[in-house]
C-alpha cells in the first residue's frame, strides 16, 4: 500500500520520541527521518522503527481522508524557473505550479510573485529572490510553511506577518525563501489563504 504523508508522520513521532528517551542518536534520527520521507510503501516505514518500542497501529496505514488542503497542491507541471524584472516588471500569481526552484531578479524593477492560489511541483520548493535597486514582493498563503533566510545590504530581506494564523501543519508545502537585497528590498507577506478566486496567470 502507498504511504501518505499522515503514515510517514507517525513514524517520524515515534523518532523523535525515541530521540527525546535516550533511545537513538541525533546523527540515526536524521538518517531514519531520511528515509521516512523518502518511503513510497508502507512497508517500507516498518523497518524504521523495527529496534524501538512502538504501538504497531503506528505503523499501518492513515485511514483514508477526505481530499483537500495541502495534499492536493503538490504536484503538478511544474512552471517557469525565472521571473526577471530589468527596468521592467514581473508578476507570477494565480493559478500557476511553483517549480521545486525559481529564481527572481529585479534590476530596476519589479517582480511580484503570488502563491496564494498556487500549486507546488515538490512538497519542499525554493525561491532565490534578487533585489538590486529594484523591489520584489512574494506573498505567501498562511496554511504553507514558510523559511525566510535572504540577506539585505544597504536593503531589506523582510518577512511581514499578516494573517494572524499558527503555523501551518508540517504535511503542508514548505517554501525557502533566500537571495539578497542590494539597495533594494524583498518583501515577502503571509497573508490568508484566498483560494475561492477565479485563476489568473500574468507573465513577464
């Protein structure tokens, strides 16, 4: 039987309760996670945990779920991998499949990049975000994990939170946000997610 992202889940908690017992190694938890993630079979999760002390319903399989958010947004063709703005502007949104990397430049210009109603090729995408004397906004929904690491010099890398909401479930897509802002800023703002618009795609 496939494994879902709720099976590989579980075994992932009965890691990291062994972790926190004394059981197994920091350095055998990131190999075990490692292959948790990367199971296609349920089968292939029960090896993981073969040498700890574990409930076997852990191990079978997630009853099957009503389909929705976030499972069915990954997957998908994935989309451009560049949006450039050179004395110019830029705009991804609406209904378009983020590619597991995109980069985005602006030089004297804009970009902006819209993943609100977006789909995601891999459950872990990254957007390289480069801002010099331009600006570029990235708005991300608030049920997506997002991880921003860029660096502004004489600029700004910022995130802004507006949506008020928890973090989102770690089934969720994950975005990494890094790049630089040179005498430009990259903005990127969590906002609700608006996914009962009808779909747009601009492009530049």
């Amino acid at each position: 039987m496939r494994a879902s992202d709720a099976d590989r889940e579980r075994v992932a908690q009965v890691l990291h309760n062994a972790l926190s017992e004394g059981r197994i190694t920091v350095n055998e938890l990131e190999e075990r996670l490692t292959t948790v993630y990367a199971a296609k079979l349920v089968g292939e999760l029960k090896p993981v945990t073969a040498d700890l002390p574990t409930s076997s319903a852990a191990l079978e399989a997630a009853p099957t779920r009503a389909l929705g958010f976030p499972d069915q947004r990954i997957g998908g063709h994935p989309g451009s991998p560049v949006s450039i703005g050179v004395m110019s502007g830029a705009v991804r949104k609406g209904s378009w499949v983020l590619p597991p990397q995109h980069t985005s430049f602006a030089f004297w210009g804009g970009a902006e990049i819209d993943l609100r109603q977006a789909r995601f090729a891999d459950r872990q995408c990254t957007i390289t975000a480069v801002a010099i004397m331009g600006g570029i906004t990235i708005t991300v929904p608030d049920d997506i994990n997002v991880d921003v690491t860029g660096i502004g010099f004489m600029g700004g890398f910022v995130l802004e939170d507006k949506s008020g909401a928890p973090p989102a479930p770690p089934t969720a897509p994950t975005v990494k946000i890094n790049g630089l802002g040179f005498w430009g800023g990259v903005v990127v703002y969590r906002k609700p997610a608006q996914r009962s618009e009808p779909p747009q795609i601009e492009g530049a």
